[in-house]
C-alpha cells in the first residue's frame, strides 16, 4: 500500500494518510476520492479503487505548526542535494556562521556542502574565504514542506500542493 494525500472539504491539503486508511475513510463515508489509482481492492460484496487523494465531506479546523522542523535530511532536500559553495554533490552540512563563533543550529545558518568545500572552510567566515552564496539560507515554507517534509512527492499530488511540476519538497 502506497501513501494518500488528504484534503480537507476546501480541498486544502491537510496531511498524508496511508492508502489503506484513505480506503477506510471512504467505505465509512468519510471521504471521497478524488483522484485514483488502476489498482482496486477487492472485498466479499464490493471492490474500491486504491486512491491517491481523497477530500473529507466535512471541514475540520486544525492548527499548523509554525516551521518546519529542522533536520539534515530537510537541509539536503531543500538545497536540491547539491554543495552551495561550488555545486557539487552534498554530503555534509555546513554552519555558514560557524558555531564557534557565535552561530545558531537555525534554518538562516545551515547550508548543504560537499566535504571538500566543508573542510576548507573549517570554522572561518565567508568574508575570510572570499566566498559568497548564491541565495540567503531560510526555512522552507508552504503546504509542501508543511506536509511532506523531505518525503518525495507523487506526481499526482502537484496540482493539490500547487507546485509546479519541475519543484520537489
């Protein structure tokens, strides 16, 4: 069983559910489908398509949290896997402000890089490099990230996140 993305009866993104729990929403009227898959599941006296989003028939008013958690796997996504420093492939995170030197573990100060650019940066400033980013670091934002955090999205899931089709979370 795959995953479901559930929208709320404004067909606001809410969360993602497990297909079998979107099954179960919507044989317990719950919810409707909106979008399936040629995959069914099949019971005594009755045979369900898998979805791949369903809408719940009533509204229900849920709190956001505020930013999203901050975390290596998001930094790496966030930055599309690649060093900031010289475009390579990222495997490490890097504090721009170094820690030592006053910098926060927050989303403005921590980039993805490559472990050569990462060591010879060590705890040195950018202006001690000469170095420059090519965009200011910040916590990610919108329903994507809200929701899905680094999980890959499904295709079939970008109109409802309203995400373009070349963005990923």
């Amino acid at each position: 069983m795959g995953a479901t993305l559930l929208l709320n009866a404004t067909y606001e993104p809410l969360c993602v559910v497990s297909s079998r729990r979107a099954i179960v929403l919507v044989l317990a009227a719950k919810a409707e489908a909106v979008d399936v898959t040629d995959d069914e599941v099949h019971a005594e006296r009755v045979t369900v398509a898998v979805p791949v989003v369903v809408r719940l028939t009533r509204y229900v008013r849920v709190p956001y949290p505020v930013s999203v958690p901050l975390s290596r796997r998001a930094v790496f996504t966030r930055d599309g896997q690649t060093c900031v420093y010289c475009g390579g492939s990222a495997t490490s995170i890097d504090h721009v402000v170094p820690r030592s030197r006053g910098g926060t573990h927050s989303w403005d100060n921590v980039v993805a890089a490559c472990r050569r650019c990462n060591h010879t940066k060590a705890d040195r400033s950018l202006a001690e490099m000469g170095w420059s980013l090519p965009h200011p670091p910040g916590a990610p934002s919108g329903a994507a990230w809200r929701l899905l955090g680094h999980r890959t999205v499904d295709p079939r899931w970008r109109e409802w996140l309203g995400m373009p089709d070349s963005v990923s979370a």
